[in-house]
C-alpha cells in the first residue's frame, strides 16, 4: 500500500523520521525502518531520515505488506462500543495491557482482538501492535478507537496528527487547583535517569493538556482533562508538575489516603469523523466500578 502525503507549513523543517511518526502515527524506530528500506521517495528521489521536509512537498511511503503475526489470539472477553468493517471502539479494562511489550507478551488487548477480528487488523503500527492507532497505560481505563484496515489507519492518524480527535479523560487527583480551569502547555520527554518515566523538559515533544474541575471534595478534586496532543503519560505527568498527581498513581503520584490500588484516571469519551464514510462519531463510557466507588465514598465524607 503507498500513502501520500503532503507536508503542511506548520510540520516543515522537521526531519523526516520526525515527521513520519507523526503523520503515520508509527514509532519513530518504525519510519526510520521504513527510510531505510528506501520505502519513501518524492518523485524519484529515495529520502535520507535526515531530510527536513519542505511545505508541499508531496511524500510517497510504500507500506510493505503485514508479515504473519507470531502472536497468538487469544479468547479475552472486549466491551466493544462499537463496530464496522473498518474500525472498532473498544472500552478498555483497566489493568490491562494494550500491545505486547517486555513482561506483558500475551494476554494483551492486542492478542484479544486478533481473536475477536480473526486477524483482520491495520498492519501499519507493526507486527507487535496491529490495529492500534493511540494507547492507554495498563491502568487507565476507557475508549480506544482501532482500526481493521490500513485505509482507516491512515485517516484517523491524521486526525490524531491535526488534533482533531477529541479525547476527554475524568480523573481524581489529590489536593484542591489553584486554578478551576486551565491549560497545561509543558513538552514532555523520557525521563534522563527513570527510563521507565517521562517528565517535562525542555527538549521534549509539544505537550499540552486542557483540565476543569468539576467536584472537589476534602483533599480530592474530580476533573476533566481534554488532551490535545498525546504523549505518553501525558495527563499523568501534567497533573503532577501542577502539584496534583492522579490519586492512585504509583510511579508519578505519591502517598495518599485514598485506599485505591490503581490510578483514578478514565478515558470517558472520543469524538471522530470516520475516516471512510465520513460521519461524526461520538461515544461516552461509563466510570469503572473502582472509580466510581471512590467518588461515592468522597461524596459521603
């Protein structure tokens, strides 16, 4: 399959593995794999990773077909929200893991729906993670979109690209805002010690996060946070440079009285346009048990 891409003004100057990432919505190791195997070219010309892309330019990326997935499907029970030929809306568990990775190679959302979709999934984000477009953390509950095929694959990582996809999370976290509503605007990188953390830094990629309260409650506030862009941790890490780390939060937050043995952080609704009909998709999800027993138990304190 080959995708065309043309480079919008905003994205010029960036390097084209950089840029790669983005547009696909791959890891920055994947279009780097891509470049090499001389897999993307303007006209005649192979790019170099190194090339820093130009406005207009019209980039052509050759999508070498899926290889056979060593994973294994496996019969995991999915609350599917929604589904077509092209995509699926999953509601997420908490706990569970989206994409096989060291320590998590099975029993993973992944390996769950190759068995719902008896493999008929985007080969674009690789062997490892097919069909998945955007992730959650093992602990953060909620929707995901996925998409079956590389043609939606495409379109909605364009619209992840463009920001506008619009992804709203519910969380607890501890302390009272200064601020009832706000915007976190900080870049957010790997941490230089904890490689298992991101932070904010100054050399880190554009970050930025939109919160509003909308309870507080005696050391809690319940808020929504509207992402913008997507980091990894992203809203996990926002909260905690503000000094209000999400309440069950083992690796960014700290010790609480909240009791909960996992982070209170949900990813409640996704709004889209359907990347081949067109249509304007929204879904809403309920509040896992665990969550919404925590705010049952603020509200009678």
């Amino acid at each position: 399959m080959t995708n065309e891409l043309i480079v919008l003004s905003e994205d010029a100057q960036v390097r084209l593995d950089v840029y790669l990432a983005k547009a696909l919505s791959i890891t920055r190791s994947a279009a780097q794999t891509l470049i090499e195997e001389e897999k993307v070219t303007i006209g005649d010309t192979v790019l170099k990773k190194r090339y820093l892309v130009c406005e207009d330019d019209c980039i052509h990326v050759e999508i070498p077909e899926a290889r056979p997935c060593e994973l294994v499907p496996q019969e995991i029970p999915l609350d599917i929200v929604y589904e077509d030929r092209d995509l699926l809306v999953v509601n997420k568990a908490q706990g569970m893991v989206v994409h096989p990775a060291a320590g998590n190679w099975d029993k993973t959302l992944v390996n769950a729906l190759l068995f719902h979709c008896a493999g008929n999934l985007s080969g674009i984000n690789g062997e490892l993670r097919p069909g998945i477009v955007h992730r959650l953390d093992k602990d953060t509950s909620g929707l995901m979109v996925v998409a079956k095929n590389d043609a939606a694959h495409q379109g909605l990582a364009e619209q992840i690209a463009n920001h506008s996809v619009r992804r709203v999370y519910h969380a607890v976290v501890i302390g009272h805002l200064k601020e009832t509503e706000g915007t976190v605007n900080a870049p957010i990188g790997r941490h230089k010690t904890d490689r298992k953390k991101m932070c904010v830094t100054a050399d880190g990629r554009e970050a930025i996060t939109h919160y509003r309260v909308l309870r507080e409650y005696p050391g809690f506030s319940y808020v929504e946070c509207r992402l913008e862009t997507g980091r990894t941790h992203q809203i996990r890490v926002h909260m905690a440079k503000l000094g209000h780390p999400i309440a069950g939060d083992p690796v960014y937050g700290r010790k609480d009285q909240s009791g909960l043995s996992a982070q209170c952080l949900h990813s409640k609704t996704i709004t889209f346009t359907h990347p081949i009909s067109g249509e304007e998709l929204f879904f809403e999800s309920e509040l896992p048990k665990p969550f919404s027993d925590f705010l049952n138990r603020l509200e009678q304190a």
